[in-house]
C-alpha cells in the first residue's frame, strides 16, 4: 500500500511536470506543481527502508554544509527570511530527487511501470503542447493574439509571438521539451512507441519552432558535455552538433525571414552580442547577472556570500561594472527598489557565489558520482550532459526537472539490463533491444 502510493504520486507529478504554475495562486515567480506531490513521495519514504546511496553521501553534506552556512549569515544580516526560503528549496529538491532514485529502482524490478510512466507522460504533455501549437498557430498564421487570454490563466506574462505552452517564459517551456523530449525518446526506443511518437514529434516541432535561443544553446551544450564524456559514438556526436550550429546559425535565420517572424528575440539570430548586452534585456540578465554571481565568488572564494545572499553585493556590481544595464526596468528596479530579489540565474554561479569552494567541492563530488553511475549508457550520459546545461538560465534548487533526471541516472533506470515492456503492440523486437543504448 506505501508503495503504491508513492509511485502513485510520483505518476502523478509526471502528468503536471510541465506546469510551472497554477491560475489564481501567486505563491512565487517559478512554482511548478510537480514539486508537490515528489514531496509528499518523500515523506512517506520516510517510512520505507529506502536510504542513499554512497555516493549520495556528498549531497547530504552539501546539504548542510549549505543550510550551516546560511543560518549564520542570517543570523549576522538579520535577513532569516532568505536563509529559509533557500532551505526549503534546497529540501524540496532533495526530496525530488530521493523520490525519483526511489522510482528508478522500482522501474528495474517491475517491468509495467515503465508503461504507465509513459502513459503519464502522454496525459502530461497533450494540454501544454497543445496550447503551443495554437502559440504557434497564432504567432505565424493567425497573427490574432487569440491564444494570449489563455497562455495568461498560467503565466503572470504573454510573451506576444512566443512559444511558451504554459509556462510562465518560453525558457521554461523549452527547459521541458528538453527534458521531456529525452525521455519520450527513450521510451520510444524502448517500444512504446503508441505512447510516445505524437507527443515527442510534437517536441521536436515546438522546439524548432520556438526560436528559442536558450534551447537552442542548452542543446549545443549538452551535445558539447556528451561528447567530452562519452566514451562512443563520438564521431556521430560531433557530426549531430555540427549539423545543429550551422542549422542554427544559417537555417534559423532563414526560417524567421521565410516565416516573417519579428520581435525582440530575432535579433539574438543575428550574432551581434555587444549590441544585444546594451539593447535586449534578457540577454543582459543571462549574461551579467551570472558574471556578478562569479564576481562574488572572487571576493568570497572559501565560503561564498551564504545560501539565499546572492542579492547582498548585487546592487553594488552592477552600479560599479554594468550601470548601463539600468536602462533596462527590470534591472532598475532589482538595484534601486528589490535587490533582496535578485538571483543569479544560472545554477552554476549561484553555486560558487553562495557556497564557495566548499560547497562547490561537495556538490560536484556528488555530480561525480552520478556520472560515474551514467556508465557507457548514451541515454543517461546524454541526459547528464543536459542536467549540466539546462541550469544555465535556472537557479533555483527547486528544479524539477534537473533532480528528476539525476535521480533516474543515479538508480539506473536508464541501464540496459532494465525489463523489456510487457504490453502487447509495444513490444521491441531483439534487435531493437541490442541496439538500445
């Protein structure tokens, strides 16, 4: 009965992964509800013999290494509030990924619940892909802005022209057609292929059709991390990224012109950064507010600034290295008004600026260890490499997505030895499964 209710919840969360926030509750900026029930997973692991791994060891001393740390600036600052809501972030996303190691390991031992992780995902993805093909539709075709009022029930703004499906920005939408893309192909490859073909073509065309500039990065990157961590097929590899920087660099171009797609975001397809730093306002957060982030980390190298305290010194930089980036509102009102708001945007410079080398040491210990876990299987290197990239535009500790696929690379969900699926008409043939990796 405990079992079935965790991985009912669990099945639960895949069906809202893609939601990253809900009508009528500003409880917070990024709120996705699959947070939710992976949480309530993990308390009721509480009462199971499931425990960490070794290697998870290193986690759990950043964990609280980080937790520590944070209290005693806190204490110092007198700012609590940032110190908590850092360690509730950082529980929820232990908790997710406890939950997902937990799944994992589940998956290996029974052969029809892979089946139903993909039906769940079929069931999640159909209303958010859905919407962003009447996005698509709208922005290319219709030009009638007919989507907006229902893109706004789930998003505190419309990005007019953009594919975001039904997130709050089109770089979270893009964060989930990565993800959920990666495993819709897997699942594919594993004989479900009724389950997964339309949702994962659905991906596929969103992903190219978002023009999304962070995806397409996120992409390259994680091709990049693959290939210098892979121990096969890096001839293809190498191949696939050279064919995706030139359709980036020359087909992407040609379809914003063959479609007439306009907006501030065509112009990051025109490769011009210096102009794009003073003139495009999500550039400029992508790229400084992360810069800041490692500038701390210069000032703060053994213990950084403190979990949550990435705000303390930003206001600062940014008047003395990028006032210009004041033109900007969102930047004026984070330096003059709310610089207690402000965060890095990017994991990796959170990390250094927050936890210093300390904390950094420990939290790639353990990505070490799950590393090594991917072994020579394409699929869990693959979604390693996109673990490492998809943080560069996300922050938060709370990053569904992010603990998911680590959980499922660190309980081997991915390993080929994984049984076969039992349903009848989604059955790979022998030579589909020796050549699965």
């Amino acid at each position: 009965m405990l079992r079935a209710t965790i991985v009912a919840l669990f099945l639960f969360s895949l069906t809202v992964i893609t939601y990253d926030s809900l009508p009528y509750i500003p409880f917070s900026v990024y709120r996705p509800l699959a947070m939710f029930p992976m949480f309530a997973a993990s308390l009721l692991l509480l009462f199971t013999d499931f425990r960490f791994r070794t290697g998870d060891l290193l986690l759990t001393l950043f964990a609280a290494y980080s937790v520590g740390h944070s209290l005693i600036v806190s204490i110092a600052d007198g700012d609590t509030g940032s110190s908590i809501k850092h360690a509730i972030t950082l529980l929820f996303g232990i908790s997710m990924y406890r939950v997902s190691v937990y799944i994992a390991k589940q998956v290996r031992e029974d052969k029809t619940l892979l089946r139903r992780i993909a039906l769940c995902l079929l069931i999640g993805l159909v209303p958010p892909l859905a919407v962003g093909l009447l996005q698509t539709a709208d922005a290319y075709l219709l030009h009638s802005g007919m989507s907006g009022s229902l893109t706004a029930l789930f998003s505190q703004k419309v990005y007019r022209g953009r594919i975001q499906m039904l997130s709050g920005e089109p770089s979270w939408a893009g964060i989930h057609l990565l993800s959920c893309g990666l495993i819709l192909l897997y699942l594919y490859k594993k004989g479900y292929r009724r389950l997964t073909l339309i949702p994962l073509l659905g991906c596929i065309l969103l992903l190219v059709l978002s023009f999304s500039a962070y995806s397409y990065v996120v992409l390259l990157t994680a091709l990049l991390v693959y290939i210098l961590i892979a121990n096969k097929y890096r001839g293809r590899m190498l191949l696939a990224l050279s064919g995706i920087a030139a359709i980036i660099g020359y087909g992407v171009p040609y379809l914003l012109e063959t479609l007439h797609v306009s907006g501030y975001f065509t112009d990051r397809f025109q490769f011009d950064f210096q102009h794009l730093i003073r003139s495009d306002n999500s550039f400029f957060v992508r790229v400084v507010f992360p810069a800041i982030g490692f500038m701390e980390f210069g000032q703060h190298p053994l213990f950084g600034v403190g979990g949550g305290f990435y705000y303390k010194e930003f206001a600062d930089l940014i008047l003395a290295h990028y006032d210009y980036g004041l033109q900007f509102k969102e930047v004026r009102i984070l330096v003059e008004l709310h610089p207690e708001e402000a965060t890095s945007r990017n994991l990796w410079a959170k990390l250094f600026a927050e936890e210093g080398i300390v904390g950094v040491s420990l939290f790639l210990g353990f990505l070490a260890a799950v590393m090594r876990s991917a072994r020579s299987n394409v699929y869990a290197q693959f979604a390693f490499a996109l673990c490492v990239s998809l943080v560069m535009n996300f922050d938060s500790y709370s990053f569904v997505n992010f603990w998911l696929l680590i959980g499922w690379i660190r309980g081997g969900l991915f390993e080929d030895r994984m049984a076969a699926p039992a349903a009848e008409g989604d059955r790979p043939n022998e030579k589909e499964l020796r050549n699965t990796a």
